[in-house]
C-alpha cells in the first residue's frame, strides 16, 4: 500500500491530467523568510501568479521540492527527519489556472484527496467536513482526512492530516499539516483541539498578489503583516479560517 504523503500528491495530480512534476529548477518557486518569533517564520513562496505567505516553525525544514509548468509541491519536516521517514509535514502545493473560469470550488479538490485515503484504506479511513471558511477574503475548504493504517517505508503507521484548499486569484493552493502515528485498525478519530492547535502554527496564512520586478524578500507582502505580526491586513472578510473544533463524520 502506498503512504499517504504520495496519495496525496498522486490525488491532487489528478487535476492535472498529463503533467509531469520534475525536481524545481533554478527559476522554480522557492522560499523566502522573515524570522517573526523565536518559534517560527514567515515563508513568503512566489507561487505562480500569487504569493503564499505563512508561519513555519524553526525545526522544520524542507526535503522536497517540485515544479512544472503547471504545478508545485513542497514538503518540510522537523530537522533530523526525511522524505520518507517523518513524524510531521508541512506541504504546499500549487496548480496554475485550475483557479480559473470559474475553475472548481475548494471541495472537489478535498474530495479528490478524499478519494485517494478511501482507496488506500478503504477499512480505517476518516474524512471530515471542517467548513468552508474563506482564508483572506479567497474561497477555501478545510477537511481532516486519515488512514488508521498505511504502510509506507516498510512500517505500518497511521497518517493523519488537516488539509485546506485555498482558490486563488487564477491558481489553486493547499496547505497541509500530517501527522504519522502508530498503526490501527479502526479509523482515526479527530482531536478538534489538538488539530486546530496544530494548525494555528501555520497563522497567518495569506495571498499577495506578484509585483513586477519585487524580489525577496517580497516588502509589499510583509507590509500587509499588522504590527503584532499576527495577521495580515485583511484582502476580504477574514484572514484565517475559523475551523470547527468538532468532531467530522468519518
């Protein structure tokens, strides 16, 4: 069975029907930090026609990174830990104009993830609706999604993830949080606390738009952060999604 960091690749590759991701290039998407705390950064990616900006703790660093010329992935985990063997990650990923005219709404891209954890533990998977908040002022879906058991590296473990999709100006964007614990034959059931805790790790999450000839580290992105550098001046009606605590059906 495969692990659940290539279901979801494979799952959001899906949309991206006859495209091939190749290690990112010199002129590939790459990141650029502003240290913010004593805990994390702030990672400004130019990712095709926007700008994602988020918070990443200091400990996590990036093992993979890949482009084409419609689509983008980049995966961190915590120092000392790998592609293939990790506790946490963080993965971006970005898919050039399926965002446009008028492109699908942030669910189906979920539902298509969804459908790659049903496959591949069709016996202890866990889908949950976490809402569908905006993420600053731009359409977004968030779902908790699981394997009670995948094996991946040779070792049986549990993979969990809380996964928002964000419809950008022309792209799509996901922002990821997976955990790998131990295997089980039941499905995972979704700690609202702990996931939602998680995740506020990632906060502020926002989308600059690309100023011509701006290079890192990008002021007219940094300059949206408020002065407690907690959220970014709003695009639209909310900055981060307010993500339902409760417990998702599986």
């Amino acid at each position: 069975m495969q692990g659940t960091a290539m279901i979801f690749r494979s799952a959001l590759l899906m949309l991206l029907v006859g495209v091939t991701l190749r290690p990112a290039a010199a002129e590939a998407p790459h990141i650029t930090t502003q240290r913010e705390n004593a805990t994390s950064i702030l990672v400004i990616s130019p990712i095709f026609s926007q700008l994602v900006a988020f918070k990443m703790p200091l400990d996590f660093k990036v093992v993979n990174e890949e482009t084409s010329a419609h689509g983008y992935i980049r995966e961190s985990v915590p120092m000392g830990e790998n592609v293939e063997h990790w506790s946490r990650m963080i993965t971006v990923t970005g898919y050039k104009d399926v965002a446009a005219n008028p492109g699908p709404p942030p669910a189906v891209l979920l539902n298509t993830i969804a459908e790659g954890f049903r496959k591949a533990c069709p016996d202890s998977v866990s889908v949950g609706d976490l809402g569908s908040p905006s993420v600053d002022g731009y359409p977004a879906a968030a779902a908790f999604i699981a394997c009670g058991t995948t094996i991946s590296g040779g070792k049986p473990h549990s993979e969990a993830a809380l996964v928002v999709a964000i419809k950008g100006a022309r792209d799509y964007y996901t922002i990821q949080w997976a955990e790998r614990g131990a295997a089980q034959a039941t499905p995972v059931a979704f700690d609202g606390k702990h996931w939602v805790g998680q995740f506020k790790q990632l906060m502020p999450i926002f989308l600059c738009q690309r100023i011509p000839e701006e290079q890192a580290p990008y002021p007219s992105c940094i300059s949206r952060l408020s002065s407690d550098n907690q959220a970014p001046a709003t695009h639209g009606s909310q900055a981060v999604p307010p993500l339902n605590a409760a417990s998702p059906a599986s």
